[in-house]
C-alpha cells in the first residue's frame, strides 16, 4: 500500500511527489485528512508493550576504542543525570565519627557514621588488619538487600541446609556472611568499610522504600516517590549513590589506606550499587559485583531504579563503564544464570579493545540459589588478591570467626544517640538537597561567553540525557507516501487549497526506532524553500478549518500565499495514534509487583521515554524530514495552544537547524504538574530551571517567544546576552488570542529582511 519514494527530484521549485491531488478520507474525519485507512494505527513500536526491568538488556560493544569512549561519555552522563548528580552536590565535610573498637586479634572492628549531606548520616563498620603498616588496599562492602542488612543472621537451620549442600564452610561464617566477607578481607590485609543501605540496619533516618505516600506528594515540603521529588529526579537510588560516592571519599582520608589499591563488591543490591558506583566513580581500581549483572532482570527494588537510567541500556553495557579495570563477577540459579553466554562475551570483547581481555570474568557457580555464599565469597577472594596486589599464596580459604553481635555492630549508644527521622526529617533532607540545586543551577544563569559554555555543558547536556536524541541524521528518517490505491479511505478528492497550495499525506519513518509519524505536507505552487512545521496539542488537524475539513485556516494560509511550505504532524499520542482520534490523556505506567510502592515513576521512565519526551522525538524527526527529504533551506518551527514546551525541548536538541522558533509557553512549568502519569510529566523537568531553562538553549538562534508576560525570563535574556544575539530574542506579551496572527506575522516579516 505505500512505497518509499525520494524527495529529490524538483520541476519548477515543487517535488514531482507532490504533482497529484490528496485522496482523502471521508467527510466524517474531518477536519483534515488521513495518512493511513480509517481505523489503522501507525505501525509504530511505541504503541507496543512497555519495557519493563524483566525484559531482555543486551549489550553491543563498539567496533574501536575511539566509538567507546564517545559512548562511554554519554553513558555517564545519563546514569549521573538519571541519579540526580549531575552536577555533582557540593561535598560537605563528613564530621566522621569513628569509636567503640573491638581487638580480634588479627583485625579490629570499628563504629562509623559521617554525613553525607549534612545532617544526613551514613552508618557502619570498618574493619582493618592488626599489626600491618599502611598504605593499605581498602575495600568498599554495599551489603544489599538481605533482612536486617548489616545485622543479618541466617539462623541455625538456614545455615547447616547450606553446609550440607557445600554453600557454606562454618557454621559462625554462613550465619553472618556479611561479616565473614570483611573479616577475611581484614585478615587479608586490607581496609574494609561495610556500610548501610538507606533505611537499613543503622540507617534509621529514612525508611528504605516507603512508595508514593498522599501526604508528601505537595507542592511544597514534598517527601520521596512525589511527582515534586521525581521532577528534580531526587531518588533513593540517587541518594544510596552518593552515599557511596562519599563513603569512599571519607575512606581515602584515612592514613592507612592506599588510594589506588581499593576494591568494592557486594551482592544482589549491593551488587547494583558496585557496578554503578564504579562505572561513574574512577577511584575504585577493581570492581566485584555478584550474581547481579544480567541481561536478564534489571533490579526490582525502588533503590536499584531511576527515572532514564537504563532507558536505551542495561546493566551489562553499564558494568562494561569500568573497562579496563577489573571486573569480576559470579553468576547464579537466577536472573544472572546465562551470563557466560549472555554478557560475558561481550564483555570480553570490549576489554579485548583496551588489551585487557583477563581482567573481566564471571563464574558461573548455578548449584546455588540467589547468593553470596563461601564458594562465592572465595571466587572475589581470588579476583582481589591478584588485583589489589595483596601477594597472597592460593588457594585462599576462609577461616572461622567470632561474630559481632547487634549491639556490638551498631553505631548508635547512650554516647551517640540516633539521629532524627521520620516523615519531617524527610521533607528537610528533601529541601536542603533542593536548595543546593537550585543554588547550582542560578549560579550557572550565563553572564558572558565562558559561563555559556559551561551552562550548554552542564543545563544542555542535561537535556540532552532527558531527551535522548538528537536530530536524526540524513537517511535516517524514511518517507512513505500514498500511491493512490483505491484501499485509502473513500475517493473524494481535496481541491487545491485558496493559495493554490497541494496537499500530500505522508509517513516520516524513523527507521532504527520504529516509528512512524503521521503528517500533512502542504506545498505552494512556487515553493521559496522554506518550511514551516505547525505543532498542535491537535496534531495536524490543526492546520484546517474546524467548519470545512477541506479548507485550511487562515494562519496557515497566509504562509502558503507566502510561498512558504507547511507541514502538520500528529505527535505521538494525538490522531491517527489513537482509535478515537483524541489526544492520550495518561502516560502508561509500568504498576510493577512490589505492592504499595508499584507505581513508583523508575518503574516506568526508568527505561522508557515519557509521552512528552516521545512528541518531542517526533518535531525532530519531522525537522530531519523537511531539512533532508523536502531539502527546505529554512525550517521554522511553530508551538503554540500548549504546544510551546515540546518545541522549546526540539530547538534545545536540533540547535541550528531549526532557523527559527515561534513559541507560546502558555506560561507551562513543569513544577506545577502533580501526577507522574500527567501527559507532560517529564522527570527533571523542574531541575534545571524548568522550561525558562530549556527555552534558555534556543540561543543564539531567533525566537519568538510569548506566554511569559511582559519580558522573558531573566535565564532566556541571560543566554541571548551572553551568547552576543540579544536582537534575536523577540518577546511578545498580546493577548493569547492574538498569539497565532502574531507569530506568523514575525515569521513573516524575519523573512522579508
């Protein structure tokens, strides 16, 4: 039914594909025509399933060196957005607390807490050697998710099932298998420091996954899971990071710790936090996390998720950010059981480009259940004393072990009392991270040439990660067109419009991610090569008279006397993408299975792209589109009615080639919205100065922009200053119904000159 066809031949400055009359679907779908048959939805994978954490992740390295380090680069900087650390939070003195040693002999035991941020408190043990001179090898221990964290004691049945079936060798050491795994490495020679997970053992301020609660999703004083907190993408998982982060940068204040000699390895949730701790941090000189990297599941706990942080990725390609230092990794009877076959090649394969192919391994040890079990525990044994240099002789052998009691282990007494918690210190820890951000980012408001620089670097590339894409390169956006068949819709035939303008349906194809959007050129007789796209909350029904579907509105009509090209779309979620041709009210949610807390955003956009962010990957396959197939020489963008947001995001990723933008913000901020299933609900979109930020990115470029009042927001003329093109900023403060008439007039008259 439809064939691709170039756009490339011209006869007397219109494309030959244009030549014939539009067949149009019947009277009853007007305003406007079809592209494809009544009651066929595009063939477009967006309306597919949701990708989900139990989906398939797999990983492709790059063909040299040189293509990895271009993708490394962007890798980290979504992970570091995605976890709300870009940028990085000023890094406040730690205050440690170090007291109630204990003598093992051959190891001590140490209580630890220090801030993270301050008042915020990271708790644990640190266990270091006896009778070594330092600079010692020091390992980072994440525990994970087993019951009561740092305190967890399999009991006495649980343990001897173990022996007996050889997962465990002493009874003292199975029981507590999170100390057996520091004692040993004490024991080893090295520096150990096992440290909480949020809302765990000796964290008590915050509860470690409380879901989405009604009192703390406000417009202010917000808590965790909110729609307030997600929009500036404030995260447990975000939080348990830096406390890694910091947690290592109080490990490399003590004296006795050698700074290129440290390790960090946990399991199953600690294992999520090792690989991602070390793909963003390049301190750790060896990384050992067990039976997590999958390209199975992702992570199912709200901790281990984010909103874009595995959206086009996976937890392999985010381990393989530590190549080329070690990576060593164990497999079990679970989600990581094929990765000897699924991960592990490909991980070699990337290492192969650094010369380091034996420095990344995984063990399949799949006789065991979910675990960090001896034979486990030996395997990253191994793996660090060849690493870390420790010059041990093999094989190594775990040794029996007097265990720390609760009370023993816990940092909290009668001298240091536990800290403040609860729903109030919540909100706190939620504004003080807010005020730091939003200081970050006002200082980042341009001032000259250099400060733009770092705000295109810091705010643009934030938006970079939030968007996704850029704009699609030549070739990459396919064009179908109707051929004419009889099986379109009924047979009425669209007059020319009253310009004398022809009028085609098209698919814009984007190839490699399967989508298809449909739009309506509309082309003047004597085409001057320019191109307007007209975006709508409507679609491209918007670009005829709502009366008579056959003839177009008078705005549009004023562009095609102009000889000016315009194209009407219809964004994902609006047309011809829904059965009854209403716009999608909802953004799909991914509900998850973790009962109170499944509708948690990470869920969802942690590795899907929100509705507002898919309309946006659509102007730009639209401005590919007009830029490479139609080859217009100007393309102009046009966002008005509630549409202005979507373009400002399009101008921010498509820069130059978008010549100009009219956009009407309707006064939108992304700060007001307050349900993660809202149609714009973009996570971040409040982080960096909400959509004045955005609109910020335009510069130097020519913008129309209304909807702000009287004058542009200070970040907006702040950019076009500092960018040396105040003149290119145009602000018009009429009234809303005099917006339309006014853009196209300024489109107009910015072309005469």
């Amino acid at each position: 039914m439809y064939r691709s066809r170039p756009w490339l031949r011209m006869s007397l400055g219109v494309p030959a594909v244009l030549a014939g009359l539009l067949v149009a679907a019947s009277a009853a779908e007007s305003p406007g025509p079809r592209v494809l048959p009544q009651g066929q939805l595009p063939d477009d994978r967006r309306l597919g399933p949701l990708v989900d954490l139990n989906g398939y992740f797999p990983f492709t390295p790059c063909p040299s060196k040189e293509a990895w380090s271009r993708r490394a680069e962007r890798l980290r900087r979504q992970l570091l957005v995605a976890l709300g650390l870009w940028p990085m939070p000023a890094r406040t003195p730690p205050r440690a607390v170090v007291h109630g040693r204990i003598d093992r002999g051959g190891y001590s035991v140490e209580k630890v807490f220090f801030e993270s941020y301050p008042g915020h408190f990271v708790t644990g043990n640190l266990y270091r050697p006896t009778g070594r001179s330092g600079p010692l090898p020091a390992v980072l221990c994440p525990h994970g998710h087993w019951l009561n964290g740092r305190f967890h004691d399999h009991g006495e049945k649980k343990v001897r099932e173990e022996i007996a079936v050889g997962a465990e060798r002493f009874e003292i050491g199975g029981r507590h298998p999170l100390q057996a795994r520091c004692v040993q490495l004490a024991r080893m020679g090295c520096v150990v420091f096992l440290y909480d997970m949020v809302g765990r053992a000796d964290s008590v301020q915050l509860d470690h996954a409380p879901g989405s609660r009604p009192a703390m999703n406000t417009p202010e004083n917000w808590g965790y899971f909110s729609p307030q907190a997600e929009l500036r993408l404030q995260t447990m998982m975000g939080l348990q990071t830096y406390n890694s982060i910091r947690a290592l940068d109080w490990l490399l204040e003590l004296p006795d710790v050698d700074p290129k000699r440290v390790a960090v390895t946990g399991a199953s949730g600690g294992g999520t936090q090792t690989f991602i701790f070390c793909a963003l941090d390049p301190r750790p000189a060896v990384a050992f996390p067990a039976v997590m990297v999958s390209t199975a599941m992702q992570g199912g706990c709200t901790c281990e998720n984010a909103s874009y942080l595995r959206v086009g990725t996976g937890n392999v390609e985010i381990a393989a950010l530590i190549a080329p230092r070690p990576l060593g990794m164990t497999a079990a009877d679970d989600w990581t059981k094929e990765i000897a076959a699924k991960g592990l090649p490909e991980l070699q394969r990337l290492y192969r480009l650094f010369g380091a192919e034996q420095r990344v391994m995984a063990k399949p040890l799949l006789q065991f259940p979910h675990n960090y079990n001896y034979v486990s525990r030996e395997v990253m044994y191994h793996w660090l004393s060849a690493h870390l240099k420790l010059g041990l002789p093999e094989p190594i052998l775990e040794e029996d072990y007097r265990p720390l009691s609760p009370a023993e282990m816990s940092v909290w007494d009668e001298s240091h009392r536990r800290p403040p918690s609860g729903d109030d210190y919540e909100r706190s820890l939620l504004r003080r991270i807010t005020r730091e951000s939003d200081r970050q980012m006002d200082a980042l408001v341009p001032r000259d040439a250099a400060s733009w620089v770092k705000y295109r670097e810091v705010v643009g590339g934030a938006i970079d990660v939030l968007v996704g894409r850029r704009l699609p390169a030549a070739g990459e956006v396919e064009v179908k067109t109707l051929d004419g068949s009889a099986e379109h819709g009924s047979q009425a035939r669209w007059q020319a419009t009253a310009a004398g303008a022809e009028v085609r349906p098209v698919l814009l194809c984007h190839r490699s991610a399967g989508e298809q959007v449909p739009a309506i050129v509309l082309m003047p007789k004597n085409w001057n090569r320019q191109a307007v796209l007209w975006i709508s909350p409507e679609g491209k029904r918007s670009i005829f008279a709502a009366e008579d579907g056959t003839r177009v509105r008078e705005p549009i009509d004023r562009l095609l006397k102009a000889a000016v090209a315009v194209v009407g779309i219809d964004l994902f979620g609006q047309g011809e993408f829904t059965a009854d041709g209403k716009p999608m009210a909802r953004n799909r949610l991914n509900r998850g299975t973790q009962g109170e807390w499944s509708g948690y955003a990470g869920y969802t956009y942690g590795y899907n792209y929100p509705l507002v962010v898919q309309r946006v990957h659509d102007i730009l396959s639209a401005v590919s589109f007009a830029r490479n197939s139609l080859k217009a020489e100007k393309v102009d963008v046009i966002g008005l009615g509630g549409a202005g947001h979507w373009v400002a995001a399009a101008r921010a990723q498509a820069g130059a080639q978008i010549d100009r933008a009219a956009i009407d913000t309707a006064g939108f901020r992304f700060a007001r919205l307050t349900a993660i299933d809202d149609p714009d609900f973009l996570p971040g979109g409040a982080k960096y100065l909400d959509l004045p930020g955005i609109l910020a990115l335009s510069a130097p470029s020519s913008l129309w922009l209304a909807g702000e009042g009287l004058t542009a927001p200070e970040v907006v003329a702040a950019a076009y200053r500092a960018a040396g093109e105040p003149d290119a900023l145009t602000v018009s403060s009429g009234a809303e119904k005099e917006r339309e008439t006014a853009a196209v007039q300024w489109l107009l008259s910015a072309r005469s000159k």
